[in-house]
C-alpha cells in the first residue's frame, strides 16, 4: 500500500512539474511576443521621426536651392547621331553671370567644362554629342545539350553601367557657386533608345540544331526610337564564318514580337554569334550587335 501511494504521489508531482513547465513556457512564450512587438512598434517609431526629419531637412533644402534640374537628361537623335541634353533653371542669377557646366564623360575620368547657353527663362543648357557607344541591352540564357563539348559566354553589360556625372557653377564678380553632382546611368539612357532583347538559344550537339526563343517589343512611337528588325546566327570555324541563319519572326500582338526557329547545323564549327540589325522609325538608321554566345572547348 504504501508501494502504490509513492508512485501516486511520484505520478502527481510529475504532473504538477509538466503543468508548472507549459505555464511558464507558454507565460514566456507571451512575453516574448510583447516585447517583439514593442521592439518592432519602437523601430517603426524611429524610422517615422527618420523620414520625418529626412523629409524636412529635404524641404529646406529646396528652399534654399538656388537652381533646379528642370527635366531627367534624355537622348535625342540629331543628324544621325545620338545627343545627350543637359539643362537647369537658376532660381537666383544676373544676366551677365558665367554659366558653366562641368561633366564627366562615360568613357571619362576627368571632368571637363563647358560654357552653357542662356535659352531664357533662366534657363541653361548644353548638347553633347560626344557621349559614347550607346549599345542595346541583351540578356541571353544559354544551355548546351553537352557542356563538355562547348562553353557558354558570360554575358555582362558592363558598359551600360556606367555612369556620367555633372554639376554647374555660376560665377558672378568675385562669387562663386557650385550645384552638387548629379548622375546619369548609361542604361537609363538606352532603355530610351532600344528594346532590349531577351531569351535563349539551345544547342544540340547530338542532332545538330539550334533553337531559339526571343523576345522584343516593337517601336514605341513616344520613345524608343529603334527596334529589332532581324536576328541572325552565325557559325565560325577558324574565325571564318561557315553558316549562317536568319532567324524566323512573328508578331503575337501589335506591340511584341518573338524570334523563334529551330535551326540545322549542317557544317564544322568552333564558335557561335549571334547578330542583331535593329531599325529606326524612319527605317534608315541601322545599328547591329554581334555577341558571341559560344565556344568549344
């Protein structure tokens, strides 16, 4: 008897100890949530008196600018060239101030001056002409049906991430001020000059074809000023092109077109290209890219 009143006890007092153990856990549990929640409504407090203060720091600023930049440069295409605009109003100047602009090129590493030109209003601008290389953007996906016979190219667009900066100065007498430094990405300008082009090529070296799926939009009237009007694929052997294809088109709706065809390799080769013609609104301005998309090992 007393046998058996041990082991109730024993039993109840692990009962007891389980039932104290998911209290406490469950209590814990609870305060823990509150105080992730105070955490987070404190960190969300902080942020808001943050943007408070960015805000108004911003405000003051404005009201303290002297000039303004009236409008994103964008680029223009003047006799068959590609010309980037650059213009700011001045809040505060005199008629016989020294307008300048100072710019660091794409291809750049210094800045180099120009004198602005007063087009009313308080107005200034500048045209450059001599803005560099603007080439297409292409974002090509490459898989081989054996990896060990050909390798892929790393595409990059390294040259489209690059940056152009610029600032003004206004000399008036003795004074002088200077703006802060803005900032052009080349592949901001681009996306307002070409449809970027997209998709992949498939290579078959066991049947010998290659397939391809891309993608473009066609030319938007209010911007982009080319668009593709041809893809070809080109083969090389010894750096001596053996075959080549045009690569089939087809509109799947007023502003899309695809590019998409299986073709035969009937011939050696150690190297693929891709080549892409695109056209302008007045279709006799051609630009062509060629891309190594291939090579064997």
């Amino acid at each position: 008897m007393k046998i058996v009143d041990k082991t109730l006890l024993l039993i109840i007092l692990l009962i007891a100890i389980t039932g104290y153990s998911v209290f406490s856990t469950n209590q814990l549990t609870t305060e823990v949530e509150q105080l992730q929640w105070q955490l987070s409504a404190q960190e969300n407090k902080i942020i808001n008196q943050i943007s408070g203060i960015e805000s108004i720091v911003d405000q003051m600023k404005k009201a303290d600018r002297w000039y303004e930049e009236i409008e994103k440069p964008k680029p223009v295409f003047v006799n068959g060239e590609h010309q980037l605009n650059l213009k700011f109003k001045l809040m505060e100047y005199n008629k016989e101030s020294k307008v300048s602009f100072h710019v660091k090129n794409f291809s750049s590493d210094e800045f180099i001056t120009y004198d602005a030109s007063d087009i009313g209003s308080g107005i200034y601008e500048i045209q450059l002409s001599e803005i560099g290389p603007l080439n297409p953007v292409s974002k090509f996906d490459v898989q081989f049906s054996n990896p060990e016979i050909m390798s892929p190219v790393e595409f990059g667009d390294w040259d489209n991430e690059n940056i152009l900066e610029y600032y003004i100065s206004v000399e008036h007498d003795e004074e002088m001020r200077i703006s802060e430094t803005y900032q052009v990405h080349m592949y901001e300008l681009i996306y307002n000059i070409f449809q970027p082009i997209s998709g992949y090529f498939y290579i078959d070296h066991e049947n010998n074809f290659i397939e391809t799926n891309l993608d473009s939009n066609t030319i938007d009237l209010q911007n982009v000023y080319y668009t593709i009007d041809r893809v070809e694929i080109q083969a090389y052997q010894d750096n001596k092109m053996v075959q080549w294809w045009e690569v089939k088109s087809m509109n799947t709706d007023s502003n899309w077109i695809q590019f998409v065809d299986t073709l035969e390799i009937t011939e050696e080769y150690d190297s693929l290209y891709i080549e892409v013609k695109y056209i302008g609104r007045d279709e006799t301005n051609q630009f062509i890219n060629k891309t190594l998309i291939g090579s064997k090992r």
